[in-house]
C-alpha cells in the first residue's frame, strides 16, 4: 500500500448492512395501541347495552329510570376515556416509529390531527354526539402540550375541513354545470 493513499476498512468487529431496528421500539407502543381498541370496543358495546332508553320499553318502574339512566352516562363516560387512552397511545406509536425528533413531532400533530377529525373540532356538532370528546381531546393537549400548540392544532384541523368543504362543493357544481352543459347539447 502506497503512503499517499487513504484507505477506510470498517471498524473491527462491525457487522456490514446490519441496522437497529425500530420495530422493536415501537412494539411496545403498537400493543399498547391494539389492548386501547379492544378496550375502547367493549366500552362501545356497554353503550349500546346500557342505553337509557331501554328501561322505560321494558316498563321498569320510574325509580329504575334513573338508574338506567346512570348506568348509561357511567358507559358513555368510560367510553370516552377508553377513546381518549386509545388516541394518546396512536400518538405514542406514532412517535415511536420516528427516526428523529422532528419526524417524531410531525407524526405526533398527524395523529391529533386525525383524532380531532375523528371525534370532531371542540364545539362542532360531530364533538357533541361524541359526547364532547373533541373538547375532552383538547384540554388533554393543552394540559400536556400547551395552550398554543393545542390553538395551532385546532385551527390547522379547522382550516383542512373547511378546504375540504370547499373542494367537495367545487366538484359538484363542475358536476352539476358539465351534466347541464352536456344535456342542453
């Protein structure tokens, strides 16, 4: 070997093309998902079982009412809270599977963003059916992450539905103006 040639082999005992794997960082976080749905569907299903409406078709006395009606609003709320556990660990794997924490922070505001799509804007009539899980969802971010990120948040998710809207409303008058068109022929 030549003095004036540089020359790079590796560093002993290196594995070649042999890199971590993140899967078995995220696997935690990815269980943690799969348990939340499956608690989140139970609580779903005592919903549907303990509605209020139920007691009063069966001809219960009015004293049984009101504790069908507290069983109901004990499913509902446990309801929300496994909804809530289950969107907080889409976040968590989420930013588990990142690279780096800028990527890990992106993938976290795509997972809120998609969960306030899910359960609606705080306000909006979609939070209401739900339950209020939009405003639950909200004050949750805004504990952990700050009232400005949660405000950035909201706004980002308001701006993307209403361009939605929008583009959905565009199409059907070009739909609606190419059938005319096409039928006046």
């Amino acid at each position: 070997m030549n003095e004036s040639s540089l020359s790079h082999h590796g560093v002993k005992g290196m594995k070649w093309g042999v890199r971590k794997d993140r899967r078995a960082k995220a696997a935690p976080y990815k269980a943690a998902v799969k348990d939340a749905r499956r608690k989140e569907k139970l609580a779903r299903k005592a919903v549907s079982q303990a509605t209020p409406f139920s007691s009063a078709m069966l001809g219960l006395a009015p004293d049984r009412h009101s504790e069908a009606g507290k069983r109901y609003n004990k499913a509902v709320n446990n309801y929300a809270n496994a909804r809530q556990k289950r969107i907080e660990a889409q976040v968590e794997y989420a930013k588990s599977k990142a690279s780096d924490p800028r990527s890990a922070a992106k993938a976290e505001r795509k997972a809120y963003s998609r969960a306030f799509k899910e359960v609606g804007l705080p306000g909006s009539a979609k939070d209401t059916s739900t339950g209020n899980a939009g405003k639950k969802l909200y004050n949750s971010i805004k504990q952990t992450k700050g009232k400005a990120y949660a405000d950035s948040l909201e706004s980002k998710v308001t701006k993307d539905l209403y361009t939605s809207i929008a583009v959905s409303s565009v199409v059907a008058v070009g739909a609606y103006a190419t059938s005319a068109y096409l039928n006046n022929r």
